[in-house]
C-alpha cells in the first residue's frame, strides 16, 4: 500500500476568471501563493511524515510545491520531482479561453463538451479517456516507485477528479461531480488497482482566505441535455 497526499495547486488569476488553463504554463496568484503558505504550515504543524514529494512539471505546480519543500524537506528522503504525466488534461485549441469564448468561436466544440463523453475533448486536445489512462499511469508508478511510503503529489484539478472517478467507481461519462479546491489535502490509498479515499477536500487551513472560484460542470450542462 502507498498513500498519497494529493493536492490541487493554488489559485491562478485563470481559475479566478474560469478559464480553461489546460496545459498553459500559468502562475499562482497572491491568493495562490498564500494558500501554499497555508498549507505548508498545516503539513509541517501536523504528525504527518512524507517520504517524497512529486509535482506536476507546469509552473502553477512547482510554485504550489516550493513552500512544502521549504518546510518539509527535513523530513523528505529527496528533492522534489517532477512528472508531466501529472499535467492537467490538455484542452488543444481551447487552452487558456473563458466559456463564453469558446462558445462563440467553437460552439459545436462546446456543445460536444457539454455531452461529457469518455471519448470526447476539445479539438486537437486529449479526449477524458486519453487523458484517465495518461494520470492513472502516472500514478500507478509513484506509487510503485514509493511502495509503502507517503507520498505528496501536486497536480491539477481535473487530475484529481480523474482520481475521484476511480475510486468511486463512477466511469469517465458526465460531469465532473467532487469538490476540489485549490491547495486542499486529498489522501488516498492505493493498492493494486484499487484507490480507496481516506478524506477529501480538506480546507480548513484556508480559513479566512478570499473565497474560491468554483468550476461546476453541473452548471454547464443544459436543462433539457
């Protein structure tokens, strides 16, 4: 068994503006960077011991990670790594757009997208089930490569809804259907093929922070689809 303490990079000016980010090399904001902060200081307060930390290779991550490094490195067995196989799902074309733009300039995109299939993404970008495969792989090989040890992995929204899915059994069709919040802690358990959640979507070190924006695919998907 390894256990992972998956957490959602900080909060970007893209996430404040619902943007899709995708694979663009965006950085954290003041707000982002105060929720690293925070939740180095709950780590390194908390009896929590980490082996290793990994991070997805785009900026957002790794600026997310330093101040986990900086608090927790005493106790880590080595330096922080990176994995682009942790990237967020690319979205091709739509990277870096608002809604109501892709709406306007790619609307049978979008409507699509609404349709939240396995196989179905944005032109020239990874379909949910191309980018599933992708993040369960890379998982799967921290975990084997840290076998029985704890694990800190920072990543991006839509990965750790990929790892919500899977554990939960729920497949990769419609919307998106768990809180992931910026810079909250998710712990997992992985053994085997099996992920079981321990507990998710803890936040409470971001206590009196400006409140998140929320991406709700639920939102999105008309009434009458």
């Amino acid at each position: 068994m390894t256990e992972l303490i998956l957490i959602r990079h900080g909060e970007t000016d893209w996430n404040r503006e619902l943007r899709f980010q995708g694979q663009v090399d965006v950085p954290l904001n003041a707000t982002g960077h105060a929720q690293a902060r925070r939740l180095a200081q709950r780590l390194a307060q908390e009896a929590m011991v980490a082996d290793h930390l990994v991070s997805s290779d785009l900026e957002r991550t790794r600026q997310t990670a330093q101040p986990l490094l900086d608090a927790l490195l005493p106790r880590l067995r080595m330096d922080e790594l990176t994995d682009s196989g942790l990237r967020e799902q690319h979205f091709g074309v739509v990277d870096g757009m608002r809604v109501p733009d892709i709406k306007a300039q790619y609307p049978e995109a979008w409507a699509q997208w609404l349709r939240f299939q396995a196989d179905g993404g944005m032109p020239g970008g990874e379909t949910t089930r191309q980018f599933h495969t992708r993040v369960m792989a890379a998982l799967r090989r921290v975990a084997q490569q840290h076998a029985g040890r704890t694990v800190v992995v920072v990543t991006h929204g839509g990965v750790l809804d990929m790892v919500w899915r899977t554990a939960r059994g729920l497949g990769l069709e419609g919307p998106r259907q768990s809180d992931i919040p910026n810079a909250a802690l998710n712990r997992v358990r992985l053994r085997g093929d099996a992920i079981d959640i321990v507990h998710w979507a803890d936040a409470r070190h971001l206590d009196g922070l400006p409140q998140q924006p929320v991406y709700d695919q639920q939102r999105l998907v008309p009434s009458n689809a």
